[in-house]
C-alpha cells in the first residue's frame, strides 16, 4: 500500500492540519510570510501529523486537541530543516531551494527561530503539563543529537552505537513523541501511550537509517538533494561506517574524509566514485539489515495494542518506511 492510499483513510482531517499549519506560520511581516511558507508550500510526507491522528484513535478522538499537537510537531519538524540547511550549506530539499539558498543564511536561521517560537505558541493552547514536559525535553534531546552529528564530521572513528545514539535524538523521538503525545491528547490508556511511543522510536530509526541509505543509493530526482550529501559534508552516515570495515575500501573512505576535512576541491570531485564503491560494498545490506530489524520491532510492538483500524494503518506506514525510495 503506497503513502498516500493511506493518507486518503485521514484526508479530511490532513487537509485540516495542513490549513492550520499555514495558518500557524502567516505574519504580517512580508518577508518572514515568504521564507516561513517556502517550506510548507514544497509538501512533506507530513508522517508526525499523521501519526498523530492515528494515535487519538486510541482514545477519545478530538481533531480540535489533535490538531494543536500534529502542528506543534510537524512545525518543529520544518524549523528543524531550515537549520539543516544552514549548517548543511544544502541547496535544495524536497525538489526546491532551501530557504537559505532563495534568501540567506541569517534569513533563514530567523526564519527557523520564528517556526519554532510558532510552534511552542501553538503547543500552550493544550493545557497538560505533561505533554509540555515531554515535548520539550524531546527538544532538548533533538539539539544535543544535532551537535553530536557536527562533532563527529569527518571522523572515521566511530561505532554503530555512535550514530544509533546521535538518530535517536535527532530523527526517532520526535516520531516517537508524535504517537505518544497523540495518543496523550485523546486521553488514551497509559499503557497504550507507552507502546505507541515504542511503535513510533522504532519507525524512526529505520526512518533515518533508510533515508542515509537513500542518500547513497538513489537520485537526485527522488529524493530532492543530490546523491552524497551526507557524505559531501563529512556525515558520516550507517552505510559508510559498516563500509569502513572493508579494509580494502577504508583507506579510500579515509582518504576523502580527510580532504573533505580540509576543504579540498579534489575531495568533492572523488565523491561520485567513492560513492559507486560504498554501494557495492556490503555496507549498504547490513544497514538495511538493522533498519529492518527496527521495522520488526515496531510491527511487534504494534500486537500489544487494542484491535483499532489505525493498527493496520500504522503496520502500513512501518511497511512503507522501511522500503521507500524517495
């Protein structure tokens, strides 16, 4: 079953949550109007609302509360992006340029700011102090990911551990908390809250690992951003790290990590050939490997849930998680 298939079971109330996501970032301030919605206007797979929704079918089902936590969520999610490209001196994403490529890198941090300050806004309308402390430890969590991932830039030295840690943060809690906190909302069961918080972790992990991969083994037509990205930038990504362990391609590795490092024109130049040797490596199937073993444990987890439509709907979006291309 493709996304959107999925997506149609929710389509009146997605179309609800994408008009209050605009809504959320207009301002009367033209220019910030433009660079906030250059973003939303390029789409998303919009997977943390969406979860969201599903998770307050567990419990008493308001799109009313719901909506203020899948905006909240996704918001954070789109700030997020914004500083990635800054940081990531990424000149397109989702097909489009960046906004600190339409505009600048000060717009765009400001613009990033903004969307987050939004929405924190939109958060506070809930009254539950346990969904505000959970969202904004996750988003302490999710900084301290982000600057992990810089600290280890070019380094070749490094464990699976490390970068399952560093995903953790920066890409699987945020997922995570979209189901718990959904579920939360709806006044869903605890129990329930916790195993959909699980459900949600082991969908981001593989969400993050699948899209590494990508990076390395699709288009730029697909996934919005030419091939290697990651790799450009010194990320040194799952793949690559099990690709290291070839002692024939790890010099290699090496070799252009390191001149990367310096800013060698040479080094860019060697990433293309690089990257057709990593994707013949076995790299590439052993971080597949694992992500699939994420995608197992969060279908398992998916059995300690009442009998819901939304179950089948989450074990679909798992499915599609763990085998998408773009």
């Amino acid at each position: 079953m493709k996304l959107l298939q999925i997506y149609t079971h929710f389509k009146k109330d997605m179309d609800y949550i994408e008009k209050q996501l605009e809504a959320a970032v207009r301002t009367d301030h033209a220019m910030l109007n433009q660079s906030s919605l250059h973003l939303l206007k390029a789409g998303g797979k919009r997977l943390r609302p969406v979860f969201v929704l599903m998770a307050g079918r567990f419990g008493n089902y308001d799109i009313e509360r719901l909506k203020l936590v899948a905006v909240a969520l996704e918001l954070i999610h789109m700030a997020t992006l914004v500083h990635d490209d800054v940081i990531d001196d990424a000149e397109t994403r989702r097909g489009q340029l960046t906004v600190k490529s339409k505009w600048d890198n000060r717009i765009a941090m400001y613009t990033g700011d903004y969307i987050l300050g939004k929405a924190l806004n939109v958060i506070t309308e809930l009254d539950d102090p346990r969904i505000h402390t959970i969202l904004s430890k996750a988003m302490v969590e999710m900084c301290i990911g982000e600057m992990e991932q810089i600290r280890y830039f070019y380094r070749h030295e490094q464990s699976v551990r490390d970068y399952l840690l560093r995903i953790r943060r920066k890409t699987a809690l945020l997922v995570a908390i979209s189901c718990q906190l959904g579920a939360i909302a709806a006044g869903a069961p605890e129990s329930v809250c916790r195993t959909l918080y699980s459900f949600g972790y082991n969908v981001g992990m593989t969400f993050q690992i699948r899209d590494d991969v990508l990076d390395l083994t699709s288009t730029e037509d697909a996934i919005g951003k030419p091939p290697g990205s990651d790799l450009r930038q010194g990320n040194v990504t799952l793949p690559v790290i099990y690709a290291l362990r070839d002692q024939q391609l790890r010099p290699d590795i090496i070799r252009v990590l390191d001149q990367i490092a310096e800013g060698g024109e040479r080094a860019y130049a060697e990433v293309p050939g690089l990257i057709e040797k990593i994707r013949r490596s076995s790299g590439i199937k052993e971080a597949e490997h694992l992500s699939q073993k994420y995608i197992d444990k969060a279908i398992a987890a998916l059995d300690d849930l009442p009998d819901h439509k939304s179950k089948e709907y989450m074990r679909e979006i798992a499915l599609f998680v763990g085998n998408r291309s773009y």
